[in-house]
C-alpha cells in the first residue's frame, strides 16, 4: 500500500524544490541590486508566486495558492532572512549553476499544471498552453521588472518560455489521445524538462533577429 | 440586403488593421531592445491586446477578447514570426508613419468601445471615460513598461491619451441626448480619431510643466 | 448628540489628507521625470490608489473605491492641474517634509484597512497582514515601477512597509483579545503610525544586507 503515495510524495517535493529555485532567483536579483530587506522577501515572493497569481488573476480563480496554502508565505518569509544571515556573494554563481536544474523541474511542471488548470476549465487550447507559459514564466518576468530590468526571459535567446510552450502542445495531445489528465501533466512535465535540460546542455541559443537591430 | 451588414464588415476590417498597428508598435519597439522571439511576441501582445485585458480584469469581465477570438493569437504569433523574416530595421521609420493613422483609428474605436462597456455596466461617466482610456492607451503602456521605457503616452507631450478622454466625454453626451448606443459610440470614435489626426497634422504638442522641471 | 460623529469625520479628514500626501508623492516623482500632464494625473492617480486597487483585484472585491467614489477623479484631476499651475521644483524638498506625516497617517489607516478587509473575508491572518501592506505600500510601488525606479520601498533602508506588517499583526491579536473591529483597526493604525514616526523622528535604517552586494 505504500507505492500509491510516493508519486504524490515526489511530486510535491519537486515542487517544493522548484519554489525554492524560483524564490532563490528572487533573492539574488535583489542583492545584486542592494534592494533591502523588504525588497528581498517581495521580490523572491514574486518569483516564487507571481506567475501563478497573474494565471489566477487572468482565469478568476480563487483562492491563490498562497491563500489556500498560507504556510509558504511563512516558509519564504523565514527562507529570505535565513538567506540574508548565512548567503554571500561569493555563494550565487554556484548557487544559479545548481539551481538551474530544479528550475528547469518546475518551469516542466509549473507550464503543465496551469495548462491543465486552464484546459479543465474548457479554454482554447492555444490559451491553455499561453497560460502554462505564463504560469512558469510570469513570475521571474515580474521580478525582472521590479528589478527595473528587461525581463531576462524575453531577451537572453535561452529556449526557455519556449520549452513550456511545446510541452502544453504535447499536454493539449496526450489529452486528445485519451490519456487521463495526470499521465498527460507528468508527459507534458517530462518533455519541457527534456527540451530545458537539453538547452542547458548544449548551450543552445535561439536565432537572433539581427535584422531587426541592425544598424 | 447588402448594406446592413456592410457597416460591421467595415468596423471589424477597422479594428483588425488599428490592432496590427497597435502589434505592430510593440514588435518594433521590441527589436529596438534586440529583445528574443518570445520577447518580440509577448510586447507585441501586450501592446494589441493589453490595454482591453486591463480593462477586462478591472471591470470583471471574461472571457477576454483574446480567449474569446484565440485565432488571434495565431494571428499575432504569425505575424511576429513573419514580421522577424521580413522586416528589416531600415522599414521601421516608414513603417511607423504609416501606422499612424490605423494607430488614431484604434485610439478612437477602442477607447469608445471601453467607455461604451463601462457605462453598459452602470459604472459612472468618469470611470467610464477613463476605462476607455485604459482600453485604448494602456497596451502601449505595458509594452514600455517591460521593455524598461516609461510609457511614451506619458512623456512624449502628444495629444494621445487627452484625444480618447474627449471623445469619452463626446459618447456620454451623445447618449444623455438620446442617440442610440452604436451612433453614440461611432460618433465618439470620429471625434477621438480627428483630434488625434489634427494633433499628428499640425504637430500639436502639449504645454509642458517646465515649473516642475525647473533646475 | 455631536460626540458620536466627531470620530467618523475625523477618520475621513485624516484619509483625505492621507490621500492627498500619497497623490502628491506621485506628482512630484512624475514632475522629475518631466512627465506631461496625462503622466502626471496617471502616476498621481497610481500614487493614491493603486495600491488599494491592486489589493481589490487580488482580494476580487468590486466596486474600487474610486468607482464607488467617482468625485474623487474629479479631485484628482483637478488638484493635478492645480498642482502644475502653482506648484514650482523649488517646492518640492519642503512639501515632502510636510507630506512625510499624512503619509505616515495613511500608512497606518490604509494597510490597517485593508487587513481589516481580508480578515472579513475570512483569510489566513498572514495573508491579511500582507494585503495591508500592499494595500498601503504598492500605489507607490506602482508609481515608481511607471516611472522607470526600483521602488524605493523596496531600497531605501527605511522601515515603512515593515511598520505596515507589525500594524498588521497588533490587529490580528486586538481581534483576537476580544476588542471589537473599530477599535482594533484604530489601535492598529496607530501602532504603524507610531512606528513609522519613529523611524523618521530617529532616521533609523535598516540593516544593510552587505553581504549580498560584496564585491
């Protein structure tokens, strides 16, 4: 009786690694920029959080995740200072280069859980798979604009929002092939990640649009 | 039996040309920032379909334009993609000009078309006013936002927003004198799109606040 | 008979003033910025009331307080315009000392407000606690974001929205001892008023995050 639970049980800690990475991402943005402690925890929040809430936003959907499960808000409290105590500078390079991989875990199963979420709820699927785009994505977006920067996803020629789209096209074709919902989420989760882990490991970079600034 | 549904087939061939103007603005603006293909595709959304999506979450309403008509976003995905084969730095200025006046159509048909939805919800006449102008000038603030400009409609001194916001007022007053909703709403369109064309034509430029400048 | 509506109107008076100070802040950065008269009124307007709308919006609370209250866009606008005519730079240093204490009064009354509101709804006290802070702290998020800054809540080392999260707390435990909502939302605006007027009477500032800028 023990195997029905582990899957749940793996995924939730995926999950909460790949919140980790998100906030993290958060946390060293904000140092990088000198922000104070109040900008810390609401930047790493935003990373962590943000891209959910704007799906939630755009669906109608109550509660937030962070609503529902108010704990996190705590955990990210607590994480920041906990950060700010015993994080250096020193410390960020390694930390980006280990935290890519839970990342790329959570932009697979962040873009697949909002797919579905927007497909349950009888959505084009073309609006479905933007909304798992935005679902993953959105949140370090809206950290790269309190940092006062271009949002890094929209302009390092990284497959990476891209990623999450074509793993909402193989959910939208899982689903349309009779799979039942959670097979096709971990399928969607598991190409996105593929395609992600196989960017990082060839540095791969999207063409450029060099005509559009050519000089 | 033509000629009634010539009027629709007009106003949504106005609308469809005003919104790939309004796209149009965020791709080059986009490319300026030598932004990424996901880049260039989200400010180019952001700057068609923004503006109506702020409105629709303020006021409540879905589905959104974007969900409802989702063939647009292939359209937008598209033309962003054809845009990046095609275009080429030295069309932008051309370009630009060109869209200026498509641009003043969709200032004048969005914003009446927002203030018409605000009052049909009962909302009063400012708020009404302002949601026009939300609907018809915000997708080209968000799109400077995350290209890290503050938004042109702000600065630039140009009768933009002030055009949508007199010919709000132009709507309310043609629906207390009792014209029906689509003459009150065309009728506001024309105004807003001939100040705006006698504000391009003589190069109107708002009085500026140098007392807030002042060194 | 008079006793019982002194308090009512002395809480208006204190909001409005409050008001004007989070207005004004936005007029003076949007002045800096040599912004026209359409992003004046716009940040100005983000200044005084983005930071409730937001909380509305994430809390799915319609009407806004400015809808329900249109004659305050009325206000708005014309105190804007005032402002442009009369108000010159040199101004702007002493109107900001004179601001700092109905901004700290609307510091305290606008987040103790807004937790008050989401302990009604039922939410977790610590999501309360931070819909007050967003309630009272990201108008001027908002404002800076258009304005192409890093927050300066987020940056300036000053404990502001940190004043906001303690008030939040001190009106969950009043509730929570039994006082009844006026009186635990008035103990709670004054504790972060309180606060805040000791950090500025004291210039205390945050502790640096040092380590997380080092070289």
């Amino acid at each position: 009786m023990r195997e029905p639970a582990l899957l749940p049980l793996l995924l939730t800690t995926l999950e909460a690694t790949a919140t980790v990475a998100f906030a993290l991402s958060g946390l060293m943005e904000a140092a990088r920029k000198r922000l104070d402690a109040v900008g810390v925890c609401v930047v790493a929040g935003l990373a962590a959080f943000g891209g959910g809430t704007l799906r939630d936003v755009l669906l109608d959907r109550r509660p937030f995740f962070w609503v529902e499960h108010a704990g996190w808000l705590w955990a990210l409290l607590g994480g920041c200072i906990v950060a700010m105590l015993l994080l250096r500078r020193r410390h960020f390079a390694p930390t980006e280069r280990a935290m890519q991989w839970p990342d790329a875990v959570g932009l697979g199963l962040f873009s697949a859980g909002g797919t579905q979420l927007a497909l349950a709820q009888g959505l084009p699927a073309i609006v479905a798979v933007l909304m798992g785009v935005v679902t993953a994505v959105f949140g370090g977006v809206l950290r790269d604009i309190v940092c006062n920067e271009i949002p890094s996803a929209f302009r390092d020629h990284r497959p990476y929002a891209v990623c999450a789209f074509a793993g909402g096209w193989v959910l939208v074709a899982a689903r349309s092939l009779g799979l039942d919902d959670s097979a096709a989420v971990l399928l969607a989760a598991a190409a996105t990640f593929g395609l992600r882990a196989l960017a990082l490991a060839t540095d791969y970079r999207l063409p450029a649009w060099t005509s559009g600034s050519e000089r």
